[in-house]
C-alpha cells in the first residue's frame, strides 16, 4: 500500500469530515487541497482526492488536474461529496462535467445533457477512468450566506419549478434538505473506498 495521501477540498466541513475517517482508516495523511502541491505528492504512494460539489463543480478539481500528469503513475483515486449525488445518472453527469469539461456550468443543475463532443486528451481519458466514489453531504442553511445562499436558493426554485410528476425521489429529498437542512454523511460510506486503498493493485 505504501505512504497515503487523502487531499480535501470542502467548504464546511463535510468533505474534510470523509477525508479525516478515511485518514483513520488507513493511517493516511490528511492534506488540504489549497495547501498542496505536484511536488509534495511526489512522497506518496496512494493518492486520493476528495472535492464537495457546489453547483454541480468539484471544488479544486482543476488544481487536481493540473497536478495529475506527475503523479499519474502512482495509485489515485477521487471521492465526491454532495447532496445529490446517488443516482448513476447524476454521477455520470457530475463526472462528465468535472472530469471531461474545462469550463465551470450550472447547466446540470437544470438537467441539460453535460455532454463533451470533443476528442478526449490522454489525460481526460485517464482522469475520467479513475476509481470514483461518491458520498452524501450535509447542508446546514444557517451556516450559509452570499453566493452560497443565492445559489442554493436557485436551485431551490428550479425544484419548485418542476412539474410534481416530474420530481424524483432524489429530487424531492434535495428541496427538503435546502429548506430545512439535512446531514446525510456517515463514516461507513467510506468503507470500499478504504478497503480499495488498503487491498487494491495499482
Ligand atoms: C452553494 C452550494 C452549492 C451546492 N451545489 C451542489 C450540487 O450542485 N450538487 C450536490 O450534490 N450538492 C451540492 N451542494 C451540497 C454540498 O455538496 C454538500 O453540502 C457537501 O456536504 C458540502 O461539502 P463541504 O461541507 O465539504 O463544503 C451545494 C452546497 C452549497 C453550499
């Protein structure tokens, strides 16, 4: 397994919380996205980033990015922390807009097809088969203001907006949890995440 990296990049707390019991887990160190560098990974054999999503943009993945061509060749893997993140087609979305796309879109939130029609670099290529495990958030609307607020008060009225036939389940679960807050996390999500950091081959 060798030395572990496990990189958060959250704004309140949640996706630090998932990096921390993931840390525990497997002894690994626990970094901050923004205090990180290409080179400092170089001392590492297993590397996991972690990002939450705010309007539908994995937070620091273009850091991410740009460090991925020196340490492609070690063991990576990325977590995902949101609020609707369980279904495979919002996972396939959120891994479409993130992974493949270079510039930042509110179009998934309102269900437009995230869809890349460009040829795919080696990189993307490689970024977008990574190991990826996504896992739910919390949301705490006292704790949030500014653009935070703005934004979630958008998406809210998007969710008010559609049609009562038209709401998932995921849906109707994501305005209840903007309007009254939710924390959804819970340590034994991390458990194949961990046993894939602990057991797997590169
Ligand atoms: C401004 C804002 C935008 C968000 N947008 C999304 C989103 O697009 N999709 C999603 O699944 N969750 C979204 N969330 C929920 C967060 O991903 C969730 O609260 C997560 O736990 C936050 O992680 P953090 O505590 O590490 O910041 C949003 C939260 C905020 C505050």
């Amino acid at each position: 397994m060798g030395k572990v990296a496990v990189i958060y990049a959250g704004k309140y707390g949640t996706t630090k919380q998932y990096a921390q019991w993931i840390c525990e887990e497997t002894g690994g160190d626990l970094l901050q996205a923004k205090a990180c560098s290409a080179q400092m990974l170089q001392a590492y054999d297993c590397i996991v980033f972690g990002g939450a999503v705010h309007a539908g943009r994995i937070l620091c993945i273009d850091r991410f990015k740009k460090w991925y061509p020196e340490i492609a060749e070690k063991k990576v893997a990325v977590f995902v922390v949101g609020l609707h993140v369980e279904d495979e087609t919002q996972q396939q979305e959120l891994r479409e807009l993130n992974f493949l796309k270079a510039e930042s879109s509110f179009k998934m939130l309102f269900r437009k097809t995230a869809g890349s029609t460009r040829n795919l670099s080696e990189m993307e290529t490689a970024i977008s088969s990574l190991p990826c495990w996504f896992f739910p958030g919390a949301y705490d609307p006292a704790k949030v203001s500014g653009t935070d607020k703005m934004m979630m008060g958008m998406v809210k009225k998007m969710l008010e907006g559609k049609a009562a036939d038209a709401l998932q389940a995921s849906d109707r679960k994501l305005l209840a949890a903007i309007e009254n807050g939710a924390d959804f996390t819970e340590r034994s999500q991390i458990a194949p995440l961990a046993d894939w950091i602990l057991h797997a081959e590169k």
